[in-house]
C-alpha cells in the first residue's frame, strides 16, 4: 500500500511484512533527507511498525553529517515514539557498499546496537530476507519474555 509520494520518495507500509518502506528516487539535501525520515515515524507509529527498508540505491551516498544524525536524534526518537526496539535495512548503491566493506564508517547504517538492529545490502530480495528473519526472532523473543 503506498502512502506518500514526492517528487523524491515514496513511502508506503507493507502489511504482510509489517514494514515501513522509504525509496528515495533522487539525491536530496540533508534537510529534504531528514525531513522524510521523520515522516517514516508518523508512518510506522500508525502501524506499530518496527522493520523499516530504507532504499538509498537512487538517493546517491549517504553521508557522515546524515549517519550522525540518524544515530544521534533519529533512532532515539524512533525509539521513543515506535518501538523498543527497530530493525532497518539498507539498501545502497554499489559504490557505497565498497566503501561501507572497505571500511568506511557510517555507524547509522553498520553498527547494531541491542535496540537498533541495521544492515546494508545491494539488493532487495536479500534484504527483504533479512527483514524477515529479524522480525521471527524478534516475535520469538517477545513469546518468551
């Protein structure tokens, strides 16, 4: 179901996979960049949504300034006003997986941490994958608590 659109995203909520999905169509400034992550908040708040798919491929890299931002105030707000916990997928571009596998530090996208579990992935199916295992463990965590 597609909930949002711009000239620059879209945004809309799979029900079957309980995830909020953003894809970025063209670059965008840091502001416009932040401006759609808070939108993913109302979005996934609605819908109780903990599994997010950021698709980057078309956005261009992401930058030190946005991967700061997103550690520092996003999650702990999404953490805040969503779930105790969010799982997100990140789909890049080539280019920046080479850089993310050479070493290049973006802690938003590739440093887990017990209430925000991320990942990066080139394609789609494998992060949808993902996406998936992660929500079974999270529901099987939450049957033996």
């Amino acid at each position: 179901m597609q909930i949002g659109f711009s000239k620059h995203i879209k945004i809309s909520y799979r029900a079957d996979m309980q995830t909020v999905i953003i894809r970025w169509q063209q670059p965008v400034t840091f502001t416009e960049f932040k401006m759609n992550c808070l939108a993913i908040l109302s979005l996934a708040k609605e819908h109780t949504a903990c599994c997010w798919l950021f698709d980057c491929r078309s956005k261009g890299e992401v930058t030190q300034e946005e991967s700061d931002w997103l550690s520092k105030e996003f999650y702990p707000k999404a953490l805040q006003l969503v779930a105790s916990h969010v799982v997100i997928a990140w789909l890049l571009n080539p280019r920046q997986m080479q850089r993310l596998q050479e070493g290049a530090t973006l802690t938003a996208i590739s440093a887990d941490s017990p209430d925000v579990k991320r990942r990066a992935f080139l394609t789609e199916q494998e992060a949808v994958k993902w996406l998936e295992d992660a929500m079974e463990q999270l529901e099987l965590k939450n049957n033996n608590l």
